[in-house]
C-alpha cells in the first residue's frame, strides 16, 4: 500500500520481501527452516488505529474486495497457521498474499463510476 500516511512502514515492507528472498537461500545450506511471509491487507487493528485517516483507506479497501467484505485478522491468522503447519512443508521463500482479491480488482467498473463522480 502506498499510501501518504503510511510513512515508515512502506521500506520496512520491502525489506521483509527482500528478507523473505535471501535468508532461506543463506539457511538451505545447513537447516530446513523455512521462510515465508504472510502478505496481508488491510486490516482494522488496534495498530492501524494509529496510522493518520487509515479508517478512510480501510473503508475504500473493503470495497475493492472481491466479496467486498473486509479481511478479517482470524483470516490472516488462519494462512500463518497453514504455514506454521506441517501441510506447507512444500512452501519456502513466498509472500502469501492474503487479501480477498483486493490486490486484483482495482479497476472494478463500480468503484471506477463512483471516483469520476466524485
């Protein structure tokens, strides 16, 4: 999300990606730890709650859901235990993303209708 207000958090993400590249590589050598990341949306947290007009891109990111229904933290929850599960055991050096379509639907023709009207 690159978003105004989001500050900090937008390098601290890409370093996580970076992060979830090259220390798998670096532990192959010796371990069979696994590294994966849990990428989520947006979510209505006590965090968030922090983050300056974060309810207004939470609102407008419910919307751009598939289901348009927001994410919920139980479901995030749920992918970190599949992955903490001995089910993902196939799964190293991935960004899951987890966000119920939002990272697809950008252009949805009703939210596109609704910004021109604007």
């Amino acid at each position: 999300m690159a978003a105004e207000p989001y500050g900090f958090m937008g390098p601290v993400k890409a370093a996580l990606d970076s992060t979830i590249c090259f220390l798998p590589k670096s532990f192959s050598s010796f371990s069979q730890i696994r590294f994966n990341s849990v990428n989520a949306g947006l979510l209505k947290t006590s965090a968030s709650a922090g983050i300056p007009g974060y309810l207004d891109y939470y609102l407008f990111a419910e919307q751009l859901t598939l289901r348009r229904k927001a994410l919920l933290t139980k479901e995030v929850a749920n992918a970190v235990a599949f992955l903490l599960s001995e089910r993902s055991s196939g799964i190293n050096a991935q960004g899951i993303v987890v966000d119920c379509g939002m990272s697809v639907n950008y252009f949805d023709k009703d939210i596109i209708k609704k910004a021109i009207r604007v």
